[in-house]
C-alpha cells in the first residue's frame, strides 16, 4: 500500500501536524481529498496503534465532536446494552475491524482489542464513522447511525473542503 505525495500534505492540512503511520486511504470526500486513512498497527517509531481507520476530514471531526459534545454516546450505549440485535451487529463490527487490522499486522500488544469502546462500549464516535466511511453502509451500525444524525451539518457525499483538489470528481458543493 502507499499513499500519494499530495494525500500527505492534505492530511498535514488538515490534521495540522504530520501524519503518523498513514498507510492508505480508507475514504475520501466527494472532491477527492482523504476523509479517512488507514493507519499501521504499530507507528514508526513502534508504539501500538489500535485506531485502524483514523478520520482525518475537518468537517467530519468537527460534526462528531459536536454528537459526542451533546451527550449522543449516553443513549447509543443504554441500547447497546438493551437491544441484542444491536448488540450482535456491534460485535460482528468489532471482528470485522480485527480481521482487517490483523490483515496488515497483528500487534501482541493490541491483539484483541480494536477501538471505540468496541464490542461493548461506545467509547469514540471519531472511530466509529471512520470504520463506517471505511467499510461502508451496514458494517458498523452505530458509525452509520452517527453518519445519519449529522448529515445536516457533514456528510461524505458533499464537499465542505476550503481547497478541493484541482482534479476531483463533480462533487456537490455546500
């Protein structure tokens, strides 16, 4: 895997500061900037590394800082408990993300244990939309939930970059 020369300076961009063991990207916004990279299990510098897909758009960091600022996670986890389809879902969704980690490195220190409070607690909402923008619709039930109740304010199939790319793809604008 290997990421583009202009996909690092746009993460550098937007995550204001040099991105750490990016080793693709995951998902990107409808003009073609990343929204989501794939990070390495272990970092450079050899830390263990557990958040897999890291969401890196401003847009959408700053739309799940605000559902997590206004108390959304305290529900998501009251049904988690309460709902076993839910539950069940949550659960596949966390494999699912070990599978895929342990696909590029299995790390000893992090075997296990993927992110976001998965399988049992909603823990980071940032990690739960990056897995969803990632894998797609209908694998992590409460990214995609997440992705649905910002949709007023981000969405991945408009784009709300300050500078697109000189060679995206149409993309709505708003």
């Amino acid at each position: 895997m290997s990421v583009a020369p202009e996909d690092i300076e746009t993460l550098r961009a937007q995550l204001g500061r040099v991105p750490r063991g990016v080793i693709a990207v995951a998902a990107r916004c409808a003009c073609g900037n990343p929204t989501v990279v794939t990070t390495a299990p272990r970092l450079p510098a050899g830390a263990p590394f557990p958040t897999l897909y890291y969401l890196t758009h401003p847009g959408a960091v700053a739309a799940v800082s605000t559902l997590e600022a206004t108390g959304t996670m305290r529900p998501m986890q009251a049904r988690l408990r309460d709902d076993e389809a839910l539950a069940a879902a949550y659960r596949a969704a966390h494999e699912r993300y070990l599978e895929e980690r342990y696909a590029i490195e299995d790390v000893e220190e992090i075997h296990g244990i993927s992110a976001g409070g998965m399988p049992d607690r909603v823990k980071c909402l940032h990690v739960l939309v990056g897995h969803a923008l990632a894998s797609g619709p209908g694998v992590n039930p409460l990214g995609d939930e997440a992705l649905a109740l910002m949709a007023d304010t981000w969405r991945p199939g408009r784009c709300s970059c300050d500078v697109p790319r000189a060679s995206s793809p149409v993309a709505e604008r708003g």
